[in-house]
C-alpha cells in the first residue's frame, strides 16, 4: 500500500495510492463505514496502518481500484510534505563511500555519522528549496527514508521490519560552505528552512521485495549526478534501526535519512529530484534568496 498527503479543501489529508490517483481516507470512511484517522501521521501514531495495510490486501485494493467518484486524478493532486511534526529526524552522514570521497573525507566504518534535523526544516514535493541568505555552495541530497511505525528501544536488526511503518524519498539539503569552515557547524548547516523534503509516498514494507536492492539517485535538472544501490551502504537500515533504538525510544512517525549517494550543488533555477526504483519521484525547484 501507498499513502500520500495531498491538499483538500484547505486541509492536509492522508490518501491512498490507486492506479489513476489517489482515495482521501475520510471519503473511504464515508464509503465504507471505516473510523480511520484521516491524516498520515495520525494514521502512523494510532497503530491503524497495519490494519488499513490489510484491509488494503484483502479486497480493499480492488475496491479503491474500481471506483469511480472520490477518486483524485493525478494531474489535480497538490501534495503536502507526508506530515510535519515527527519527534525526530536522524540524518545519516556519509553512509555511502562515494559520497564521502565527494567531500574528502574518510566515510564512519565503525558506527554511523548521525544527526539531527528539526521539523522547520520540513517541505513536500513540488514545493521550493530556498538557498539561504547565508550560504554561497548549498547542496541537495537524495535519500531512502525509513518511517518508525510504533514506540520502540533497543531493536534488534533481525527484527527492525516490525516497528518500521514503510519507506519514503527524500532530499536533505546542506549549507556545505557553513560546514567546510567547521565540522561542528553541521547542525546549522543542516537546519535552514526548506532544508527537508519528503514524501510524496508512503511505501509499506509489503510493497518492496528486497529493500537492499533498491537504487537511489541524486537529480538535477533531469540528469542524474549520482546513484548507487541501498546494498551498497556502510550501515544497511536494519543496522540503522536497532543502532538508533539502542541509543534512545523511537516513536510512530520518527524518521531516519539513510544517506545519499551523492550530494548535487543546487542554484537558483534548479530543479532537484530523488529518484528511488518503484517510488513515485519527489521533485523540488530551487530558488536563491539572495536574488
């Protein structure tokens, strides 16, 4: 199953996923006397995805699919950011090798370089990354997203799948100039406004066979500037999900940016895009404030 949050009606509501556009889930509430929350995260908080997941898989799909009223056609979705007040967003630092030879640096091989991104940061999928005022060299950043499903600690990998609500593009953008004068700028250099993107799906585990062979790919203006497969990271998401739970709870809508295989210089004009096998793209355009 797929969830996306779209605009309606001056509200931003979860929906899901069919073959010609999306459903609300307050209109499958009407249709089909559900009780559902109706926006994403408080679809993720409740614990109600698995159950919506299942009615999904057995005979929902095939429901939505013939539809022909409440259906919002792709060409009129305006998307929202999949939700904007998770209690934390890790990000994780040169968890590919090529990326870290991007900026000369020897990549962790130890433990994961992570961070923290605070939710101002937060935009959706069509909407604008602002170059800040303070920051000449900023760069945009594609990644797998992982979203926590429940309140967990101390995870172990074999069991990371349980408390995993599904996966997500994003672009996490970075002052890199700010960050070259001092490595412990990184927070301020991750934390401008605009500086996360993410949506426009929500995938649920169910729908990727093998999520290590998924490909990730930095774009910029239609080009791809870089890829490289999840297998291929330095710490796969089930290390990522029992470490980080080992360190502090987690809880429903947390979210984890595993890395990008390349990190793009972005200028005003630009259009930065994640691409990930199966997923629909998140795009971005680009604007300068200082123009």
């Amino acid at each position: 199953m797929r969830i996306s949050t779209i605009k309606l009606n001056g509200l931003e509501v979860g929906s899901i996923v069919t073959s010609n556009g999306v459903v609300p889930i307050s209109s499958i509430n009407k249709r089909f006397n559900e009780n559902w929350e109706t926006d994403t995260f408080g679809i993720i908080k409740s614990g109600q995805l698995e159950e919506i997941n299942s009615w999904y898989c057995h005979g929902g799909k095939e429901q939505l699919e013939a539809l022909k009223e409440d259906v919002i056609y792709f060409p009129e979705i305006k998307f929202a950011p999949l939700y904007r007040y998770p209690r934390k967003i890790f990000g994780i630092g040169l968890n590919y090798v090529e990326h870290a030879a991007d900026l000369s640096e020897k990549a962790p091989n130890t433990e994961p370089a992570s961070f923290f991104k605070p939710d101002t940061t937060i935009i959706g999928h069509g909407d604008t990354i602002k170059i800040p005022i303070q920051s000449e060299k900023t760069t945009a950043e594609a990644e797998l997203g992982i979203i926590f499903s429940k309140e967990c600690e101390n995870v172990e990998k074999e069991d990371w799948l349980n408390v995993i609500a599904g996966f997500t593009t994003i672009m996490d953008m970075t002052a890199e100039d700010i960050l070259r004068k001092n490595p412990r700028y990184l927070t301020r250099a991750k934390s401008f406004q605009t500086f996360f993107s993410f949506g426009p799906q929500l995938v649920t585990p169910d729908e990727i066979e093998d999520v290590l062979k998924l490909k990730v790919s930095t774009v910029l203006n239609g080009k791809v500037q870089g890829q490289n497969f999840v297998k291929n990271m330095t710490f796969p998401p089930d290390y990522l999900v029992s470490f980080h739970s080992k360190v502090m709870r987690m809880f429903p809508g947390d979210i984890i940016s595993t890395g990008t295989p390349r990190a793009v210089q972005i200028n005003h004009g630009d259009v930065a895009e994640c691409w990930i096998d199966g997923f629909q793209s998140l795009i971005n355009p680009v604007i300068d404030k200082k123009l």
